[in-house]
C-alpha cells in the first residue's frame, strides 16, 4: 500500500505579537492544502540565532518528513539562521525525497529523485548557491541600515524623551521580508499585498531604511 503524502506548512514566530493563524491563511489563499494538525509552530524562537534541528519544534520535521511530502513555508529565511543554513537543510529534505516550497514567489526545490535529469539538479542547485552568496551581501547591506537607525534612534538624551508616535505597522521579521522583496525588484504593490502591509509603508522603508530600523527600536521591537 502506498503511503499517503503530506503537505507540511512550518511556521516560526520570534515575537508575542505574530501569530501562526496569518501565515496559514496566507498559504491557504495561495492555493496549498494544509491540515490543520499538519502546521509545526516555534514561538518565540530567534531566526538568528538557532538552527532548524534546536528548536522545539523545529527539529519534528526531520522525523516528521517522509519521502513524496512537501515542506512548505512563508519564505526560506524560516529555515535557518542564514542563507547557508537554509541550503543545507534544503539539501538535506531535497536527498531526503522532499520538496521544500514557498509561499512567497511560489519557488520550489525538488526532491532529488524527481529530477531525472542531472541539468535539472544542477540548475536547481545553482540558484540555492545563488541565494546563499547574494543573501551574504543583503545581510551585511541589512546590518549596517540596523545599525544606523539604532545610532539614530540613540542620537541624544532628548530624542529618547520624545513621544515614540504610533508604534510601527511591520516588525522586524517582516521588515526583512520587504527588504528581500525589494532587493528581487518585485513591484510595490506585490510586496504590500504578501507582507500585509500598505503601499505607503512599503516605499517608505524603501526610500528610507534608517527610519524603519529606528522605528522598530523605539518600540523594542
């Protein structure tokens, strides 16, 4: 008897005010079929500083995923901690006979025995190359507008004084999905639309990175 494939959806939320209910919803309205007890959370878990296998629930999916399944997420920055830990746990599901996809740009990433064809997984490898040498760039480029804006939100004793305003509409996790869009040239509306958030934010933090970084420390966020 053959075994019934699944669609795995994996959800990480670093901060109380995420929640996995939006990123299902979005997967949902993009066309994948999600069990609801198919959906593996990790709350409160820093993207930046654990590895898949060492977080609570993270590490599920290694026994969880069966040859035929699909891993499906938001985007691949929820895999690791970096691009580099992103393929290599891509590699390790794709030996393993499972397609990892993404709810954003619909990318995939075969299984390796469905790709036959040794230029298929070549050219499938090359583009995961691809990403973990240009997401090097973007994270030193995204460090240093952090930085900035927290110098900035830091500049004097009387900018710290001063009413915050109205907190930020984004939060740091979806401020990188932005930045990562915007660095692929989608269009503005296309970005607002998956990152949930409005065409205005959306070309400010384009026209001025420094802001959205102060804004998010001025809220501890």
């Amino acid at each position: 008897m053959t075994p019934t494939t699944k669609t795995v959806l994996y959800v990480r939320v670093s901060t109380a005010g995420q929640t996995s209910a939006h990123q299902l919803t979005q997967a949902r309205a993009a066309g994948f079929d999600i069990e609801d007890e198919h959906v593996i959370t990790d709350h409160g878990i820093s993207g930046v500083k654990t590895i898949l296998k060492e977080r609570d629930q993270g590490r599920r999916l290694f026994d969880l995923l069966q040859a035929g399944d699909t891993l499906l997420v938001r985007w691949v920055d929820r895999l690791g901690r970096n691009y580099r830990d992103v393929k290599q746990v891509i590699e390790h599901f794709n030996a393993k006979g499972v397609t990892v996809k993404t709810v954003i740009n619909n990318m995939i990433f075969e299984a390796d025995y469905k790709l036959a064809d040794p230029t298929l997984k070549a050219a499938r490898d090359a583009i995961l190359a691809f990403m973990a040498a240009l997401a090097e760039a973007d994270n030193k480029a995204k460090s240093e507008a952090r930085q900035a804006g927290i110098d900035h939100a830091k500049a004097s004793p009387e900018a710290k004084r001063k009413y915050r305003g109205k907190p930020p509409s984004f939060d740091r996790a979806t401020l990188d999905v932005v930045q990562a869009m915007l660095s692929q040239n989608k269009t503005i509306s296309e970005i607002a639309r998956e990152a949930g958030i409005s065409r205005q934010t959306v070309h400010r933090i384009q026209d001025e990175p420094q802001w959205a970084d102060a804004a998010l420390v001025r809220w501890d966020m």
